[in-house]
C-alpha cells in the first residue's frame, strides 16, 4: 500500500493554523484522501496528559524538563498515531510537530538548538514532515488574537519579547528548509488565507 504523507501546521500562538486546519482535512478529502487529524503536545491518552501539565500555568519546569516532556509526548504519538496511520496510507495533518520544540523551547526559552537535534534525531530519526504549512503573523497580531480567549495556558501568558524570539526562530527554519516549511502569510484576510492554502496542497497533490 501506498505511504501516506505527514503534513504539520506550525506558527506561534494566535497565528489562526487551527482555523485552517479543518479547511486543509476538507481540501484532502476532496481529493480522496482518508485523512488523520492530530496534535502535539497530544494526540494519545499519555501524550494528551503530559499537554494538560505541559500547558498548566500553575506549574513551573525547567526548561529542558519542558522540552523532554514535548518530545516524549511526541515518542508516543509518533509510535501509537502517525506511524501505523502512514503506513495504513492515510494523511496525517498534525496541529504542531517538532518545528515548534525548536521555535519555543530554543528560539522561546533560549536552550540549545542542539540538544533538541539530539532528541529529534532520537525520537524520529529520519523522519521529517513531507510538508510544514507555518502561519506566520506579527506578534502583535497573534497576542491581539489570543487575548480573547478568556483564559491563556502557560505558554499563551507569556510576553511579546517571547513570542518575538519564537517567530523568528520559525522565519529561521523556514530558511532552512524551504523546500518543506512553507510561509503562509497569516495576517492576510481569511479568504485570502484559504486561498494560499489551497495552491501550497495543490503543489503538493500534483506532485503525488
Ligand atoms: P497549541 O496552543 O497550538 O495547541 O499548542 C500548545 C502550546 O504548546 C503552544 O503554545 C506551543 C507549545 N509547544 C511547544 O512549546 N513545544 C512543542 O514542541 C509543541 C508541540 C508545542
């Protein structure tokens, strides 16, 4: 059976990716395709506990506690969800993957970029997304967003100068592998958001 592809959906928080996620699920399923809706931290009963201590602003970790509980929440998920589900053929989108361990632990909370290549290399070997949509928007722009939710989680209650320093490490990776992340410019209208989306899939599904 043919592999299925693994699509992941990053950007810092506010960017609106969760908003275009059912948009993409609709545009694969249009094309035929069984699609897999995951997200990181999450997507398994272990992995969805770590997130809820991952994301609880009432507790405090180190920053290398927080980037090995990310990795291995996504140990598990790369074992229980993405993998079988590639293999069955299916499309996996997952909200978030390791581009975002890079942009918030070590771009974010300043750690080693290359201590993160080593869990990466660990818990993923090879493996790297086929394709990485990241939404990026001014901080301004995305904090504006998050500040409607009622209550923010422990990364969401963070200050500009963090999200600042996440963005940029987004806009870095993007330069460093653009032939997999691709840039949607998320301050755009919503339609026109939709729009850019669907050309990046299409390249992709032409592309087989
Ligand atoms: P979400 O709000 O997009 O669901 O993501 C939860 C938060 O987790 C978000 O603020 C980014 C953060 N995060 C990391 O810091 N490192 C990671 O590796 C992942 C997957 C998420």
């Amino acid at each position: 059976m043919k592999q299925g592809k693994f699509i992941t959906l990053e950007g810092i928080d506010g960017a609106g990716k969760s908003t275009q996620l059912a948009w993409i699920v609709e545009l694969l399923q249009r094309a035929g395709l069984n699609t897999v809706v995951t997200r990181e931290p999450g997507g398994t009963p272990l992995g969805e506990q770590l997130r809820t201590l991952l994301l609880d602003k009432s507790i405090t970790m180190h920053p290398e506690t927080e980037a090995l509980l990310m990795f291995a929440a996504r140990r598990e998920h790369l074992d229980k969800v993405i993998l079988p589900a590639l293999t069955q053929g299916q499309w996996v989108i997952s909200d978030r993957f390791t581009d975002a361990s890079f942009a918030y632990q070590s771009g974010g909370r300043g750690l080693d970029g290359g201590k993160l290549a080593i869990l990466e290399q660990w818990v993923q070997g090879k493996l790297q997304p086929d394709l990485t949509l990241y939404f990026d928007v001014p901080v301004e722009v995305g904090q504006q967003r998050v500040s409607q939710i009622k209550s923010v989680d422990r990364f969401e209650k963070e200050q500009a100068d963090f999200f600042q320093r996440v963005r940029a490490a987004y806009l870095d990776r993007a330069k460093q592998f653009p032939e997999r992340i691709k840039l949607i410019d998320s301050s755009q209208s919503l339609s026109e958001v939709k729009a850019a989306v669907e050309r990046t899939l299409k390249v992709m599904l032409n592309h087989g």
